[in-house]
C-alpha cells in the first residue's frame, strides 16, 4: 500500500480539488514555521506524531525537515522513546479500566 510513487499523486489530488490542497498547504506551512517554538522542536514533534501514527511518509518526509532544521540523530533517537513511554504509558493507564477496585 505504501509506496513513495504515491507521492507523485499529489499533484493529481491538487488539480482535483485545488482550493482545499492550497489552504492545507498554507496551513501546513504556517503551522510549522518558526514561531514562539522553533521549526526545529516542530519538526521534531511531527516526527514523534507520525511515530505514533506509523505514517511512512509523515515519518520520512518530517525526518528530513528535522534534519534540514538542524536536529541530531541523537534528537530523533530520543524522540523515539519519548513516543514509544507515552504509547507504553497509554497502555498501562488504560489497563484501569480493566481493574475492578
């Protein structure tokens, strides 16, 4: 299902239907400028994002933003586990609705 081809597709999805794709790409692009947080820490926090939403390209192409931002591979190693407590997290604090008392 996933394969980078598809990103080539974009254009097509644009021409269909291109007055939504310019909104979300304005969007996109304001949302993850520098701002009060800096581009670096944004990209670092789409990263963890698409960690946790397994997306493939969301992870390769937020990878590369990190990086072009001036994030470490020891950040987004760190990142990493930051997702993988919170999902860990998430599945002991759910386990107390399993609980009686």
């Amino acid at each position: 299902m996933y394969n980078d081809n598809n990103l080539k597709k974009l254009s097509t999805l644009e021409k269909k239907s291109s007055k939504a794709m310019e909104a979300y790409k304005a969007f996109d692009k304001a949302a993850l400028e520098d701002g009060s947080i800096p581009k670096k820490y944004k990209e670092l926090m789409a990263v963890a994002v698409a960690l946790t939403t397994q997306c493939p390209y969301c992870i390769e192409i937020h990878k590369k933003a990190a990086i072009d931002a001036g994030a470490s591979e020891e950040e987004l190693a760190e990142a990493t586990f930051v997702v993988a407590a919170l999902r860990a997290g998430g599945a002991v604090t759910h386990g107390t609705h399993l609980m009686e008392k």
